[in-house]
C-alpha cells in the first residue's frame, strides 16, 4: 500500500486528474481508507473550489497582462 508520504506528494497531481496507472488507483484507495489523507484531500479541493469562485469573474488587469507578457518574453528556452 502507498504510504501517506507519498499520497500527500502527489495529492494536487491526483486532485488535477494529472495521475496516471497506478498511481492513481493507489491514491484513490489509499484515500478511502486513511482520514488524515483524506482530510488533506478535502480541504485541498474546498480551497481549489473557493479560489476558482473568488477569482472566476474578476479578470487580470491590462497592465498586469502586459507586464507577464513582457517578462515572459525575456525567458530564453533553455
């Protein structure tokens, strides 16, 4: 069985469907049967749910915008 280590690792991959095989499935049990896991898990998608509703209507600021744009633009790829 996976350990609590590991499940809480990779908790917000498995919250964003991000997990394949395996894993997934391991964590998904691991989940029904462990509470301190699974509190970790629900408060996690509680704070996803409302971060999603706080910030879903309001909308960057042009400037904000424009300045990401601009940093993101002096990157070099590697």
């Amino acid at each position: 069985m996976i350990r609590c280590e590991e499940v809480l690792k990779h908790l917000y991959e498995y919250i964003d469907r991000q997990l394949e095989g395996v894993t997934y499935s391991e964590i998904e049990d691991h989940l029904k049967q462990c509470k301190y896991c699974c509190k970790h898990h629900d408060f996690e998608i509680e704070l996803k749910n409302l971060v999603q509703r706080s910030c879903y209507q309001n909308k960057a600021p042009g400037v904000l915008k424009s300045k990401i744009s601009s940093m993101l633009g002096d990157i070099q790829p590697e």
